[in-house]
C-alpha cells in the first residue's frame, strides 16, 4: 500500500477519532455542569428546608418563653405583695421589673424583706439588688430622651409598629409562580416535585408562607392565653357576684321577717354597690431592644374601680429584662441537628419583621452562616464512564481494525506477488522444458533429467498448493481432524521416505535419533505436513551447510513428546523467530533474492500443530536452526 494512502487514512480516522473525543467532551462538561448545578439546587433546597424546620422549633420554645411571661398579672409586679418572682430562678431572666407614668423604676425582685421572708438567700437578693442598678445606669446612659418610662414607652411602641408588620395572612404566589414556569411543560408527578424543590422562586415563596404561618400559630398561642385569662376573670367576676347575691337575699329575707307593731320592716338595697368592671387592661408582652439589652415589655392600663379612680388613670410598663447570650444558646440549641453553624441577629423595626428569616417570638433574624458552593467540576458519573470506555474501546477497536486491515491488505499483496512469483518460476520452466521435449531438441541422454526437474517443480507447485488449501481451511474452520493413537516411531517412519527424497534433491540427508517409546493421540496427517514443512525449509535454507544433515530427534516431557529438527545451516536471528510464524510474512522480493517460498509454511505448522493439542516453537541453537514440535502423549489430554 502506498505510503499517501496509508497516510491519508490514518489521517481520516483520526480526525474522526478528535471529532468523537470532542463530543463526548462537550457532552461530558454538560452532563457535569448541570449535575453540579442540579447538586447546588439540591443543596439549597434542603438548606431551605432545614432553615425552615429550624425556625419552627426556634420560634415554638420562642413562644412558650414568651407566654410563661406573659401569663403573670400585673399584680404580680408590685414591691408591696410577696411576688412569684422572688422565688424564681430562669436562667435566661435577669429581672421583672415595672415602671410607672410620672413615677419610678421598681421591680418585685428588689424587695428584701419580702425576699427573706420567701427564703431567698442573701447572695441572690444582693445579685438583684446590683441588676436593679445596673438597669438604672442602662437607662441613664441611653441616648433615648426622657425618662425610663418615656424610654420603655417609645420602645414598646416600636415593638408593636414591628409586631403589626409581620404578615399574617396567607399568599399563594408560590403555586401562581410555579405553575407560569411549568404552564408549557409535560413533566410527571415526581418530577414536578423535584424540580419544584430545586426551583430559588419556589423556595424563596415557600419561606414567606411558612413564615406567614408561624406567625398565626403564635397568634393563636397568644390569644388562646388572653383567652384563658379573660376566661379566669369573668368567671372570678361570676363567683363575686353570686357570693353577694346570696348574701344579699339572706339580709332581705331577715329584714322581712322583722315587724315592729305588727308591721314589717324592708331595707333599701337600691344603693347597693354594682359588681365593678376589671380596671386593669394588659397587653400581649412584646420583645424590644433598648440599649443594647433585650427585654420583653407589654403596656398595662389601670381605669381604677371606681368614678373617682376612673378620672385618675395610671398607665406602666412591665417587662423582662432577659439574658440574650442566654436566650440565643437556648434557641439555637434547638436547632444544632438542622444548622449547626447558625447565629440568631438582633433586629426590629418594620424592614426586618418582613424578612422570612425574622423570628416571630423574639426581635432576632436567623442567620444560617451557610454558604450554598456552586461546584465547577466533579466526578464523572457511572453512565459517563461507561460512555468514556464505551468511546474509547470503540476508538481502539476501530485503530485495531483499520490496522489489521491494512496489514491484512498488505500481507495480500505479498501472497499475491510472493505466490505469482512461485507459480511463474515452474510455469516457465513447465513450458521452456515442455516445448524442447515436444519439439526433439533435447538429446536422448538428457530427456531423463529435463523429467527429473519438471517432477520436482510439480511437486513444488503440489506442496504451495497443498499448504495454501489447508490454511485455508484452518483460516474458515473447515479443517477435518482425524485423531487416533499412533507410536512415535510410527509416526516418523511414515514420512521417512519423503522427507528424504526432499532432502536429496538438496544434496542433504536426513538422521533419525533414537526415538522414546511412546504413544501418541494426533492426526497422523497433520503431523506428516507439519514435519515435511520443515524438512522442506530445511533443504531450502541449509542447503551446502557442513555437515548436510538434518537430525530429527525426540525425547519425552511430561505427558508431551518433543520431536526436534535441526540444521547446520545459517540459523534464524533473534529478532525474526517471532515473525517466522505469521502468515504471508515473506514478499516478492524476499522471496526472489534468497529461497523460493511465500511465507506461509511455518504458519500453517504451527496452527496445524495447535490443532492437535501441541506446539511448534523454534528453539535456540549453537548451529543452525531447531524446530521443537510438542504432541500430546496417548494418556493426555486428548485435543479439542
């Protein structure tokens, strides 16, 4: 084949060889792009997810800390009764305390005679003792005008400004949202719900609803308990009344039963005092900042029982000065499994209680100081390294076919030059001999060799012939074996005659080595065509060696028989034994400058004894060259 096409085709198959390597790339650097992408998506959602969980628990212990607080009456504030809160001791508390239109600052935890009297210890009442002040100092030192009911009034006012912002009522964006971007898509349930996990608008919706959500449970928690308290009230109220009816009645009925003269005695009851309605309002307490502090605060109203009292309304403040380093571990705590690495932000005002991650119970904002990394390269996937293998085994196969083609094409070549060169050679000579023999010019003394050569070239042709016939047969399958036991002896002995009349042409002769007893399971014609291939090469390649003799030998190995043959002649290099053995390996002009032949010999011997169960290897040797032929014995294993 000329060295341009050869070229030329290479060239082909590796341009489409790159043309496949790059689409596979291009689809390689997609496939993992948008699996990163899918895997942030992913990602993100369950952060969202997670985030989402995490609020509910926070703002659920946020909730119930908040109605704890809340669920104590304003009496319960006063320095003049012995207060619940003497006796308490919340981690996350630092003080109750209460303060007063036109009046002071006090709480029902500074009041030591009633705090020795519960059994508080020294130690606690001292420790409150300085919180009262150092919330006097808070007060004094911030930049808020006015006093500490001014100061605690205006914050209240700003926690219910951002109370009133947080939404309360429900949106269905999400669903609205979602169903544009799927209107004109035909995507099954689970994967509708997939990709609706994956989608930021969907997520972004999701969170404002949830939100939305959180806030009217806490409502409801918030009025289930003024509920409960108003509840408590009216039914106070209730008994009140209905312990003064009663006793009302029983005064009536002793005034009836008195008479003076004959004549009975009523008392007046048209100015008996009316039941008095509850003068005191409380609100819901509300978490506020004030210098830095977080406390929770609630405005209570107190109208007096009576016209009097009415005319003289008295409004305060009461709150909770809270623990926030307390109060966060406590919150965040509860979320340490979903955001481990969350913080809780203080905020207020109306901008932050519309941020979905603002906390409903408290002024915080849930900081998840989680980042969401957009990869930009990962592994390949099981389906993509099948398809890299896929590719490449199908590249490689192809590089091995074009080149097992190629050398097929030229091995072809060379048969055909090689064997067009074998059939000219004794074609001439059939013809140049033929015509002196038909036409009288050969004298009577020579016609006996001219018949001699034209004997041995047909006998040369018959042996090309009989070798390309029977690779043949090897090559399609159809080669018949016929296996039977035979002895060694035997078996060389039935091609002694030929192998010597071969030799003799060659002015060689053949010596036959003492041969092992043995019993052989081969095609007895097989092994005949493999030895006379190598007699024949001997009497080509080591004809006028010194000595001319070709020595056949045999020994046993195992449960194999070595038959060896070996020449005197030039021997066979190193580098070519391996290449001996390949089919059609000799070209024309190989086999014009040294021995006649077409490479195809060896090649045949080698598949014929492998046929058989043996081998044919060429072997080391001092002088010349040696074939080993191995032939499975009578008791091996028999050949496939």
């Amino acid at each position: 084949m000329k060295t341009s096409r050869v070229w030329l085709i290479w060239a082909v198959l590796g341009v489409c060889a790159l043309t496949v390597f790059c689409a596979m790339g291009w689809l390689t650097k997609n496939t993992i792009v948008a699996g990163n992408q899918r895997a942030a998506a992913e990602a993100r959602a369950d952060l969202e997810e997670r985030t989402r969980l995490a609020l509910w628990r926070i703002d659920t212990l946020g909730a119930a800390i908040v109605l704890r607080e809340n669920q104590y009456s304003a009496a319960d504030y006063k320095s003049s009764i012995r207060s619940p809160f003497l006796s308490m001791e919340n981690s996350d508390v630092l003080l109750h305390f209460q303060v007063v239109q036109g009046g002071g600052l006090s709480s029902p935890e500074n009041d030591a005679l009633n705090a020795q009297e519960a059994g508080v210890t020294p130690e606690l009442i001292e420790e409150r003792t300085k919180r009262m002040e150092q919330l006097r100092e808070l007060l004094a030192a911030n930049p808020l005008p006015g006093d500490g009911w001014a100061q605690f009034s205006d914050v209240a006012a700003v926690s219910e400004v951002t109370w009133k912002a947080v939404p309360k009522e429900t949106t269905q964006q999400k669903d609205e949202a979602w169903e544009k971007k799927t209107k004109d898509t035909d995507l099954k349930s689970n994967q509708a719900i997939a990709q609706k996990r994956r989608d930021i608008d969907y997520q972004s919706y999701s969170n404002t609803n949830e939100y939305v959500q959180r806030a009217k449970a806490v409502v409801k928690n918030y009025e289930a308990q003024q509920q409960s308290i108003t509840d408590s009230q009216q039914l106070s109220k209730i008994q009140e009344r209905r312990r003064q009816e009663t006793s009302s009645v029983s005064r009536e009925a002793i005034t009836d039963s008195l008479e003076v003269n004959g004549v009975k005695l009523k008392t007046d009851t048209s100015n008996a005092p009316a039941i008095a309605a509850e003068p005191v309002t409380l609100k819901t307490m509300r978490g506020a900042w004030l210098g830095g502090e977080l406390f929770l605060l609630r405005k209570v109203t107190n109208s007096g029982s009576d016209q009097a009292q009415q005319a003289d309304t008295v409004q305060m403040i009461q709150g909770v000065w809270l623990n926030a380093e307390v109060l966060k571990k406590q919150l965040l705590d509860e979320v340490a499994d979903l955001l481990p690495n969350a913080k809780l932000v203080p905020a207020s005002g109306a901008q932050a209680a519309k941020n979905p991650m603002a906390l409903v119970s408290f002024p915080f904002v849930l900081d998840r100081n989680e980042t969401i990394i957009l990869a930009t390269g990962g592994g390949l996937s099981a389906p993509l390294k099948a398809g890299w293998v896929a590719v490449m085994m199908a590249v490689i196969a192809a590089i091995l076919l074009v080149q097992g083609i190629m050398r097929l094409s030229e091995r072809r070549a060379s048969f055909v030059s090689a064997v067009t060169h074998e059939l000219r050679t004794p074609l001439t000579t059939f013809r140049l001999y033929s015509d002196m023999l038909e036409s009288g010019a050969v004298k009577e003394e020579k016609r006996a060799h001219y018949l001699s050569v034209l004997t041995r070239e047909a006998d040369r042709l018959s042996h090309l012939v009989e070798n390309v016939l029977a690779f043949s047969g090897i090559e399609r399958g159809n080669a018949r074996s016929q296996v039977r036991e035979v002895s060694l002896a035997e078996l060389v002995e039935n091609s002694r005659e030929r192998m010597q009349s071969r030799l003799e042409s060659a002015d060689m002769t053949l010596s036959i080595h003492e041969l092992p007893p043995v019993l052989c399971r081969v095609d007895t014609a097989a092994v005949e065509h493999i030895l006379f291939n190598l007699i024949d090469n001997a009497a080509k390649y080591a004809a006028g060696s010194e000595p001319a003799v070709v020595e056949l030998s045999g020994k046993r190995r195992d449960k194999l028989v070595e038959i060896s043959v070996c020449d005197h002649g030039g021997g066979i290099p190193q580098s070519e034994r391996a290449r001996i053995f390949q089919a059609f390996h000799k070209s024309a002009r190989e086999a014009a400058e040294n021995q006649p032949g077409v490479g195809l010999g060896l090649a045949l011997s080698r598949r014929l004894a492998k046929s058989v169960g043996g081998n044919l290897r060429c072997d080391e040797s001092e002088h010349g060259a040696c074939f080993v032929l191995s032939l499975p014995l009578a008791s091996g294993k028999s050949p496939l």
